[in-house]
C-alpha cells in the first residue's frame, strides 16, 4: 500500500504554479511570502521549482528577480536593446514539431533528439529517454499534426492533459 501512495501522482495545477512564479516577479513581497509556505519540492514542474529556489535566492541576496535587458519577442528571449539571442520558451512539443515540419527531420530523429539525447547527457537515461521494461514510462501521445494529446508520467494519465476522447 505505501508504495502505491508514493508513486501516486498527487493534484496538481500548472495555472497555480505560473501563478505563484508571476506573483513573484511582479511583486518583491510576494516572494517573501512564497517562500515562508512553499519550497522547490511543492512545485510538480520541476522547472518552477528550479526558477522558486533561483528567484528566493536572489531576493535573500538583495538583487531583482527581473532583469531588464531581456525581453521576450515572438517566443524568444532576447537581450533588450535586440543585440544577442538569450534562449528559447519554446516547449518540447514545439520543438520537435519544428524539427519535424519546417527542418524535415524524420520524426523518429526528432522524437530522440528530445527524449533519449538529452536523458543521456543528464545522466538518467537508465530510467528515462526511451521506453523500456523498468523504466519511469513518462509518455507524450501526439496526433498527426504532431500536437500533444495525452501525458503520461510514471506509468500514470497526467490530470488535465487526455484530450484524445
């Protein structure tokens, strides 16, 4: 039984998470607030939790969690005065689709440079990147259009994301 409960996905809310990390840029108070009740590990999207802990630390340090000379144009980060590229907000599913519909990389191509590559260099491709016997079993179904239908995480439906009914 308390196996079962530890691989249980517990509720959770994406829109709560973004919530919370807006709150925090917007407002300085907000992180002090956040972080008297929440810590990293209360976030389901591993990366809120990373950019909590990194906004926290920088509020203790006295600096702002805003920087503005980067901007966000057009899905992608840039530096303010539009000189350098900063990064992407691109989704995983954005990415393979482009990959997929405007490079032509044959979708198996793109569907590894996404999963099986980047587990390896992380280091946890001998539970993730592929899907195999004793693995975690985290699976994203697309359509035909190479749109997310489903999510599944550990082997269990993600709340919210089966759209295939």
């Amino acid at each position: 039984m308390e196996e079962a409960l530890i691989k249980r996905i517990l509720p959770h809310s994406i829109e709560a998470e973004q919530s919370v990390i807006g709150s925090m840029i917007l407002d300085r108070d907000a992180i002090l607030v956040a972080s008297e009740i929440l810590t990293s590990d209360d976030f389901y999207q591993s990366q809120y939790g990373i950019i909590f802990d990194a906004m926290v630390e920088l509020c203790n340090e006295g600096k702002p969690v805003d920087d503005p000379r980067i901007i966000i144009e057009d899905g992608v980060c840039k530096l303010a005065d539009h000189s350098s590229l900063v990064g992407s907000i691109a989704t995983m599913d954005v990415l393979v689709r482009t990959m997929v519909q405007k490079a032509g990389v044959p979708l198996a191509d793109a569907i590894r440079m996404a999963s099986e590559t980047p587990a390896r260099l992380m280091g946890v491709d001998d539970r993730k990147g592929s899907l195999q016997r004793g693995k975690d079993a985290d699976i994203v179904i697309l359509d035909r259009k190479l749109n997310v239908r489903s999510v599944w995480s550990m082997g269990h439906l993600v709340e919210g994301t089966n759209t295939l009914a």
